[in-house]
C-alpha cells in the first residue's frame, strides 16, 4: 500500500523538505559550477509544483549571488541551523531531502564536507540527521571522496546516494550536474 493509501480520514500527505548546499568552491570555476547545479536543483523541485519554495533552503558560499533566493552562507553554523529548522518543522513521515554539492575529502578514516570555514564530517552529519529519525531522509553527497559518507549516514528510512564508491576518488565530481 502507499503512503497516501495508509492515511487515515482527515490526514495530511506527508510534506517533503529540501536543504541544499553548496560548499567551499576553491576556484571560480567550481564556484560557478555549484551554483548552477543547486540553482538548476531548487527550480525543478519548485516549479514542479513537488515542494514549495517555503520548505527549500539553500545555503552557499557566496549568498550575493541569488540573495533572493540563498537563505545564507555554507557555513557550519548555518548549515547547523538549517537542519534544526528542518527537524522543528517536520512532522514523523515527513521526507527529507539534503543535497549537498562541492567537494569532499577523506583522510585516516574521517570523511568530509568542504564549506566555507570548518568542514562537517560524516560522523558530525550522522549527529546532524538523528532528530529526523521519524522521517523519510534522503542524502545525496554529490562531492569527491564521497563514498565514505554510506558508512556513517545508513539507517532506517535512509537513503544515501554519493558521487563516488569509495574515499579514495578524490578527482572532481560531474554527478550534481546530471542528478
């Protein structure tokens, strides 16, 4: 039975709510890059009508680029503070969809996601996603060296997609492009 076949009379269809992040570019071209691939990202699920443009946040490394539209810098804190906003906001059942473009690294066991400042490593993006246990999460991990991410980020009512199968793929990514 789906989803929406098992709700009760009076129940509301589950809401999906979308976090997108672009991290630490490096370079022009990567920061150009990024931006494209999640602004592309954040059209198509809004203009199809799938979630609104309330339930999206999208933070960057450069929010001047789209300050009508970039709720604010890639940052720790921020990225922090959007999760909880997420987690406050979703009921159990809810879907949960966190994408994450740039670049990764692995090093002595530890995976990580480049933003502007300190990264957040897996085990800290695993912390992250514990208050959304009751709902459907989705991570994608569109970086290099993000295979490593699986490992940490598996769970019930996860799905976890990465750019890469390993940590040691280190070269640049295309796949936020595609996805």
């Amino acid at each position: 039975a789906s989803r929406v076949a098992a709700q009760l009379p009076g129940e509301q269809p589950p809401s999906t709510h979308v976090l997108i992040v672009t991290g630490a570019s490096g370079e022009p071209r990567f920061a150009d890059a990024f931006f494209a691939q999640a602004s592309a990202f954040r059209r198509a699920v809004i203009e199809n009508g799938a979630v609104p443009d309330s339930a999206v946040i999208f933070l960057a490394e450069d929010p001047r680029r789209a300050p009508a539209v970039i709720a604010g810098r890639s940052v720790r804190e921020n990225v922090i503070g959007a999760l909880q906003t997420i987690a406050r906001r979703a009921r159990p059942g809810d879907n949960v969809l966190v994408l994450l473009i740039g670049h990764g690294s692995w090093q002595d066991g530890v995976s990580r996601f480049n933003l502007p400042g300190p990264d957040l490593t897996d085990k800290e993006w695993a912390e992250l996603l514990r208050p959304l246990d009751r709902q459907v999460v989705a991570m994608v991990v569109a970086a290099s060296a993000s295979g490593e991410f699986v490992k940490s980020l598996s769970g019930r009512n996860r799905v976890v997609i990465t750019a890469t199968k390993s940590g040691f793929e280190r070269n640049e990514t295309v796949f936020a492009e595609h996805f």
